[in-house]
C-alpha cells in the first residue's frame, strides 16, 4: 500500500512539474509577452532600426531587410547570445561589403549607411532579438523559405523569430499614438515623418543618384513633411542652428535644444524625447543625427561631398549652411506639436 501512494504522490510531483513548464513556456504565455515588451532593446530597436527595416513595408517598397531576416542570418541553432551580440556590434561599427552575411540585402539595398550607436545600445537591442520574437511581414516566411529552401539554415536560438503575421503587422501599423505617453508620441510622429522622408531620399539614391535626391528633397520635402502633419493632426517641424532652407532656422529655444542633444550625443548616451508642456497643448523635441548617407550631402567638402553635389546644392539653396558634418552629429531637431 505505501508503495502505491509512493507511486501515486511521484505521478503527482511530475504532472505538476510539466504544467509549471508549461505555464513558464516563454513562446505562449502572458508574461513573457509582457518581458518583451518591458526590453528596453524593444522600443530602442523601434527607434533606430524600424526607419529601414520595418516590419510593415511591403516587399517592392523597402530601403532595407526586415529585423527578422537579419536575426535569421546571423543565428542559428548552435549561436550563442553572446556570439549573436558580438556579431551585431561588430557589423554595427563597420558595415562593409566584404563582411556582410545578406548578400541579397547588399545587392539590392547596398551597404548600410554607418551610424555611430552607443555600444549599450546596439548589446540591448541584439538582447531583445534574440530572446524574443521579431514582427515579421506577411511575405518574409515565404520569401525566407524559398531563399534558403524549406527554411533550411533559419534562426533558432531564444525565440525562433516566428513573429507576428497576418493581421498582426496591420494592427501595430494603426496603433492609437494619442494612447501613448507625450514623450512617445511625439517621437512616433517623428519617426513615422522620417521613414516616409527617408524611403523616399534613400530610394532616389539608390535608384538615380544624389543630385536626383537633391532635387527631390527640394521639391518634395515641405509637402511631405505637411501631409503627415495632416495625418497626425499636430504640427511636424524640423529645424536647425545650421539650416539647408532659411525656413528651418531654429529659434533661441531650440537652439538651447540642439546644444543639450549634441552634448548627450558627444558624450555616447542614447537621447531621449524632451517634453515641454503648455496648457492646451504639448511640444516635443528630438534630434536628427547624421549617418554616412546624409554626408553625401551634407558632409566635408572634398570629402564625403563632391564638387558637383555641392555645386547643385548652392544652386537650390542659395543660403546653405548645412554642410560640413561628420557621422553622429546632431543636424538639427524634429520639433512636434500636437493638442492635449
């Protein structure tokens, strides 16, 4: 008899043991969605990674690779977190065409432009892509499986980058940003306003050259800039103590503003959104930093910027200032306004 309830209470002690597994699986469970989206390197990702590759472009209307499909190329089964953090930080501060492991993404995007993120940054980002799961756009499963065959060489690791699909992408594109804190929405409106500013300059790079994109920010920057303005229902503003156009001078605030951000830049530290409120309405400020893209046009004469770039930029903007800029520098502000 005892051996039976010794049996019994053994068959008791397992089941129990199965269903705490169970209920700690970090791929189904509310807390682990609720850790993700605690990460710090979420929302940093969403900051600096999501202008060229979000999760919601389509296919044909990208300037860069998805999260995903980088988290898919540099893992694998037997890739450690610490070699995955390794790798992101090492191709993060010298992307180069000979190191790259997408060779589809160079061919068809070119090297990724260098930017000059903090190290902390770039670990807490590569953290979170690795133990979490990454959006994924509808197509990239079948894109992914095509390319490598049957899904051959794909990431496993923490959180095998299955993603959200289908209707997921569609629903975290119309998320509600007045449900968000003053800081955060006032940095959406910014980066949405800068990813539909830089698929279009990157794009016209890419496909016709810079004195093209010269003329396309000329003609199209403002109206641009306006119409998410119209779809935000705030007011979307960039300015500068060194502005392109005399219209985006900063005034004697902001330009208090943009000293504060270059100091916080110079000193390696991840910037946040400042917040200024009034009694009906919020402003916010953050800043715009330079990559070796924007030398192209805005950088060293006889450096990073030609002869016959600067030539056309004096032609369309008489009044320049906005040149002679280095990688991670602060070029000016986004300045937002919006109602209460």
């Amino acid at each position: 008899m005892k051996n039976i309830l010794g049996i019994i209470v053994l068959l008791v002690f397992l089941v129990s043991c199965n269903s705490g597994k169970k209920d700690i699986d970090p791929y189904s469970n509310a807390i682990d969605k609720t850790a993700s989206a605690k990460h710090p390197g979420k929302k940093l990702m969403e900051t600096n990674c999501y202008i060229c590759h979000s999760p919601t472009a389509t296919q044909s209307n990208r300037i860069g690779p998805p999260m995903i499909a980088i988290k898919k190329h540099y893992m694998d089964s037997e890739t450690t977190k610490e070699e995955f953090v390794s790798a992101m930080q090492t191709w993060i501060k010298n992307p180069n065409k000979e190191d790259a492991k997408m060779f589809g993404a160079v061919k068809r995007f070119g090297v990724m432009p260098k930017q000059a993120f903090p190290e902390k940054t770039i670990e807490q980002i590569a953290d979170y892509m690795y133990d979490f799961e990454i959006e994924q756009p509808e197509w990239f499963e079948d894109h992914f499986n095509e390319e490598r065959g049957n899904g051959n060489g794909r990431g496993v690791g923490k959180g095998n980058g299955n993603g959200m699909r289908n209707g997921q992408n569609k629903q975290q594109a119309q998320t509600n940003f007045e449900d968000l804190p003053y800081g955060e929405r006032g940095l959406k409106y910014a980066l949405t306003t800068k990813a539909v500013l830089g698929k279009n300059v990157m794009g016209t790079i890419q496909q016709k050259g810079v004195l093209e994109a010269l003329a396309f920010c000329n003609e199209q920057a403002y109206p641009l800039t306006d119409s998410m303005s119209v779809v935000h229902h705030a007011k979307i503003k960039r300015v500068s103590d060194k502005p392109r156009n005399p219209k985006n001078i900063a005034n004697l605030e902001e330009l208090k503003y943009i000293e504060d951000f270059k100091k916080t830049i110079v000193n390696n530290e991840e910037p946040k959104p400042l917040v200024k409120e009034f009694d009906k309405n919020v402003k916010v400020y953050y800043p715009i930093t330079t990559n070796t893209m924007c030398l192209q046009c805005h950088g060293k004469p006889n450096e990073t910027l030609n002869e016959l770039t600067l030539t056309k930029i004096r032609s369309l903007y008489p009044m320049d200032q906005a040149i002679g800029y280095d990688v991670n520098e602060v070029r000016g502000i986004w300045s937002i306004t919006f109602d209460k």
